[in-house]
C-alpha cells in the first residue's frame, strides 16, 4: 500500500478546528487515503510552518484565522477566485514546486445557499454587513451569481468602498453605513467579526421581512446573536455558517484529491437534529 497523503488545518488556535473530522469523513467516504491534522502555527511562524509541512512531504493545508492573508503572500501563484480575494484558505504544492492558493470560501457559501437550501440568488438584493477579510472572500462568488444588487454595510465606511472599488467591475455593488441601510433584502449576510463577542452591528428597522433569508458566517451549537435578531426581526430562514465550513471543505477536498464527496452525511454529523 502506498504511504498516505498528509493534509492539515493550520491557524491559531487550531484545538476547535472541525476540519480534521470533515475531511476524515469525506475520505472516508470517498475511499481516498489520506490523513489530516490540525497544525498549531505560532503567530510570527505561518511562512515556516508552511515551509516545513510541504518540504516533509504534506500534500495540502488548509488556513484558518489569522493567516488567510498571509497565507495568499505566501502562494506562488493563486486561482483566478482566490487573486482578487488577497485571502487563501487553500494551499497545495505542483509538481514543479510552486505552491497554489485557493479560496474556497465563497464558493461554499454560494452552494450551502443555493443547493442546499433552495435560496435563489440570481436578481436578488443582497445586503453584506462587514467589509474584512471574510467579506473580500465571498464577494466575488456572489457576485458571479447576478443578484440585482449587493450592498456592503460597515462600521467603517471607507472598508466598504474600498470593497465597493475593487469588485465593482463584477457586478452592481455599493457601500454603505448601517444606519443610512434601506430595506427590505432578500439575503442578508452578516461577515462581521462581532458575533465572535455575541454582539451585533447596529442595524435600523425594516430590513427583514418574512421572505429575508439571514446567514451568519459564524456558526455556534446555540443561535448566534445575529441570528437571534434576525428572528426578532421577523426572517422567515435563519442559517449559521455550519454549511459553508462544510462546503468550502468539500471544495478544497475536489482540488486537492479530483472528487466531490457528498456533504449531506458530514452536515448530519456534525448537527444531528
Ligand atoms: P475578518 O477576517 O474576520 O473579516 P477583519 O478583517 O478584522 O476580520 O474584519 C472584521 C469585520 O467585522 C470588519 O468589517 C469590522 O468592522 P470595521 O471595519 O469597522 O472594523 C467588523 N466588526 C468587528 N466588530 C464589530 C462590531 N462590534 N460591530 C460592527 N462591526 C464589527
């Protein structure tokens, strides 16, 4: 039997990562022989760490937070959807030795949304909250999928244009405070880092009605605060971001090992209800 390809998930922390149990089972699943682990990078150490992982034979790594930045400087090349993003979630090394950056990240967010839950995006108006790194990834995949409109909303107006700039080639985007925000929307998705402290941008009336589908990028076992007020709020379907970690995991698993591997089992898994 050949020796098994090595994989990895590389942030930190690291300990919480669910990735080491979804690609296990999608390899599982699949019949692929690999192993997969966390990998523990210390905060100055990405470049290293990365360096060391693929010179002892490591297939491919995945980047969580805080490296996704560093993790695009550190690729020799990058995908066409991971370029304009300036965030990598994805590495693996060709057999010339350049080593490839992807971001997978929109792309899962684009299925959990489409496939998985029938939410239709083409010629819908989509409100984005947040305009860091997590938003960068997602905006082109969105904006492939020809909603009407996608407005960026931030705390700090400047972060939105400057998104607004940089993706407003691609589709119709625009940039705006939370309080200037019009509704109603049909998606609403929040890539704020502040449900990590449970808090929530301060959003004005009317931006939800029944029909509003409301997705937190976060996901949490009990319902994330943006959630919780999307309810309030009236949101006919809340979704937290369980289904993108899968997703985007089962894209970075068609890269590296050329099958898609069937996330409904994985999803069940990880949230039997
Ligand atoms: P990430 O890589 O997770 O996107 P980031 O680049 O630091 O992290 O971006 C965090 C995002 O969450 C930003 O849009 C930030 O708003 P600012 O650009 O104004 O800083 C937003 N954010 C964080 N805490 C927030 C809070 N309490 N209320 C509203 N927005 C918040």
């Amino acid at each position: 039997m050949s020796e098994q390809a090595r994989y990895a998930v590389v942030g930190n922390p690291i300990e919480h990562s669910l990735s080491p149990r979804i690609h296990t089972a999608f390899a599982e699943q699949t019949g692929e022989s690999l192993v997969y682990e966390r990998l523990l990078a210390p905060l100055e150490g990405f470049r290293d760490s990365v360096e060391r992982f693929f010179a002892e034979g490591g297939a491919g790594l995945n980047v969580t937070v805080p490296f996704k930045q560093q993790a695009w400087e550190t690729a020799g090349r990058h995908e066409p959807r991971a370029a304009r993003a300036g965030a990598v979630n994805t590495l693996w090394r060709e057999t010339d030795g350049t080593l490839v950056g992807d971001n997978t990240d929109g792309a899962g967010l684009v299925r959990d949304l489409r496939v998985n839950n029938g939410v239709t995006l083409a010629g819908a108006r989509i409100l984005v909250l947040g305009a860091g790194g997590a938003v960068r990834g997602i905006l082109e995949p969105l904006l492939k999928e020809a909603p009407a409109e996608v407005v960026i909303a931030n705390r700090t107006l400047a972060r939105a244009e400057g998104l607004r700039d940089l993706f407003g080639d691609t589709g119709a985007v625009a940039a705006s405070t939370f309080e200037a925000l019009l509704g109603p929307f049909d998606v609403i998705i929040n890539g704020t880092s502040a449900s990590l402290q449970g808090e929530l941008p301060p959003l004005p009336g009317g931006l939800v009605n029944p029909a509003t589908v409301c997705y937190d990028m976060m996901y949490s076992q009990a319902e994330t605060a943006f959630n919780a007020w999307a309810r309030q709020q009236g949101s006919g379907l809340r979704l937290d971001g369980l289904g993108m970690l899968v997703e985007q995991a089962a894209e970075s698993f068609l890269k590296w090992r050329q099958v898609r591997p069937d996330t409904g089992p994985v999803m069940a898994m990880l949230r039997p209800d």
